[in-house]
C-alpha cells in the first residue's frame, strides 16, 4: 500500500487496498479475503468480474472506445433502445455519474416548464456538483459551499405554480435509507399533475435491480415524469443517465446540454449487458435474499430499506462497527451516525448471506 498518497482528502480512508474481486469477495494487497457487501456503494449490482459485462466490455475494448456524441454508436444506441423497453417508453441523456444525471434532470425540468425551483425533500441527497448540491437537504453538506444555485425549496408543501419538478428518491439512500411511502409518492405524484410540475425519481442507488423490481417506482406503484440513474448500470464502469417518459415534454433542444463522454461505447457495452443479466430470475433472488437479510438484520435493530438497499439502525455509533466487520473480514458501510448500510451485490447468494449475518454479529460483539 502507497503510505500517504498525493490525493487531496476528500475521503476518509479505511486503511485497506484492494486488488482483486470475484463474485462477492474482496481480495487485498496483502491477501486477505473480505465479504463484500457493500458493493462500491451499490454499484457492483452483478459482483465482481461478472462475466457478461466484463466480456461486453473486453469486446468492445477491441474495437472503438470513443468517438463523440456528434455521431450514434451502436451500443448507445441499444442502451437507449433497452432502458426505453424497461422504463415503458422514454429517451435517454447518457453522461458518467449520477450527480450529472440530476444536473441534466434540473436542466430539462427547468427548460420544459420554463420554472425555476425544484422541490425536494429534507434529508435527501442527490450529488456534490453545485446543482445536485443545492437541492439536497442535507445542510451539513451544503453549508461550505452557500450561497447555492437559487431556487431549492424542501417539503412538499412548497409545491406550486413557479415549480419545475418534484425531486423524489424512492428510498433515502444517504439520508439513512429511508423509504418513501406509497401514499407519500401518491402525494407526490397528485401534485405535481396539479401544479403542471414533473416528477423525478433519483433512482441512482434505488436502479438497475437494487429494489426487486428494475425501477423503484415498479415496486411502489407511482410512475415518475423522468428518472436519473447511473451507480449499478454498467457494474462499475462510470456511467448515468436521464430517462424522460415518452409522454413528458422533451425540453431539450440540440446545444441545450452535453457530456463528452457520455454514452462511451465501452460503458454502454457493459450496461447493454446489465440490462439484460437483471432479468425476471435475478429479480426474484434479490428479494429472497432481502427477505433472508432484513430477518436476521431484525435482531441487531430497527431494519429499513428496499431489495437490497438495507440498514439496520444501532444503539451504538455505526462508524466503529464498519470498522471492526472489516478486520472480521466484512464490508459494509454506514448512512449516518447509528446507521448501518448494505448494499450487497444483487447476485449475493443465502450461504453468503449467511455467512454475512455471522460476521457482522462477531463484529457487533
């Protein structure tokens, strides 16, 4: 491990390095084997080294890794044409993260209604680019950097006739992982119809599987105007995405927004083929071992989430306890000061699971 290395700090660092993963498992520089269940933050939805994307990607390797968006390539064009059947009709805006898929969310909804506030809710988070920074309501976050782009208003009841859009995630990934209720969407939804408001899911962590269903708004029954997703959709290569409905006005216009690498034929490679892995059978496996993981997780404390975005929260500060499952050969991550996180790889087997629940007890011990 490189002691001190020429980062600026913008991460607390747990003294470990990876260098391998296969399936579930982590391996460092010092070969050590870890259960990974955290996933990159709800990123490696298939695990490690999946075969169908890495092959996907190796293939495509081969034969064009970046023209510009000045011209269609084959696997964006069929990334589009899979979300598009998955979403039910809808075009899509392909960039590298999901903070840039909320900016181009902010950017449409804005130049669609010709309206200037986005409504979002208290304890949400939605990215640290300036724009995604100023409608999450986290104040802690945003405090260093105020004063910020104009026009975030948190709770539901500062809908109106000046909102754009109504910026809603499904489950509260940072905010502790705390689900939204059907009736709370409903509201939602009632109100942004009301107003001539869109409604926007940021389903970055919620996505591509991660709920039990390929879009939260699936499981929970409210259909959104739009949808940003990015984290698990190429299984770690860096992509996002806005996906507007078909019947949503478009908004943009050709020069309206950009994104030099969005749409890299190499991405769009790998999450054409984590489309295609999240199928009926994978779905099902992520909510029996939801189900396996929330009963167990249920002794430790209070267990919130959807699919396989989980938390338990603790009597005790989380930040130890990441730390202990680590040197126990676990990893898993926190979502506040007594709240611990899982976001296991969707292909996570019962045994591994298991295997799971028995460290994090010896950790807890």
């Amino acid at each position: 491990m490189i002691a001190h290395a020429p980062v600026l700090p913008t991460y607390t660092r747990l003294d470990v390095t990876f260098v391998d993963g296969d399936g579930s498992w982590l391996y460092d520089d010092a070969g050590n084997r870890y259960l990974d269940l955290f996933a990159g933050i709800a990123v490696v939805g298939l695990g490690h080294r999946h075969p169908a994307p890495t092959a996907a990607a190796h293939t495509q390797l081969d034969r064009l890794w970046h023209v510009s968006n000045l011209y269609w390539t084959t696997p964006m064009q069929e990334l589009a044409a899979k979300l598009s059947d998955r979403f039910g009709g809808a075009s899509s805006f392909f960039c590298n993260s999901g903070a840039e898929a909320v900016e181009a969310a902010l950017k449409w909804a804005r130049k669609a209604t010709g309206r200037t506030e986005i409504v979002a809710l208290d304890g949400s988070f939605h990215g640290r680019t300036f724009g995604a920074l100023s409608v999450t309501g986290q104040p802690a976050k945003r405090a260093a950097f105020e004063p910020l782009v104009p026009g975030a208003r948190f709770g539901l009841e500062h809908v109106g006739p000046e909102t754009a859009a109504i910026l809603l995630e499904p489950v509260q990934g940072e905010g502790g992982v705390r689900p939204l209720t059907l009736e709370f969407l409903a509201e939602a939804r009632s109100l942004a119809d009301e107003y001539g408001a869109l409604l926007v899911f940021d389903e970055v962590q919620t996505g591509v599987g991660r709920s039990g269903s390929f879009f939260a708004w699936q499981e929970l029954g409210v259909k959104p105007d739009a949808v940003t997703l990015a984290k698990g959709l190429a299984n770690g290569l860096p992509i996002g995405a806005l996906l507007v409905a078909d019947d949503s006005p478009t908004g943009f216009e050709p020069g309206d927004h950009a994104s030099t690498f969005g749409g890299n034929p190499v991405a769009c490679a790998a999450a054409c083929a984590v489309v295609d892995t999240v199928d009926d059978e994978l779905l099902a496996h992520v909510r029996e071992v939801s189900r396996y993981l929330r009963d167990g997780l249920a002794e430790l404390g209070e267990v919130r989430g959807l699919g396989l975005l989980l938390a338990v929260e603790l009597d005790r500060p989380a930040a130890p306890i990441v730390e202990a499952a680590l040197a126990n050969g676990l990893v898993i991550g926190s979502a506040g000061e007594h709240i611990l996180r899982l976001t296991p790889p969707l292909t996570l087997s019962l045994d591994e699971a298991e295997l799971a629940l028995a460290l994090l007890e010896g950790a807890l011990a």
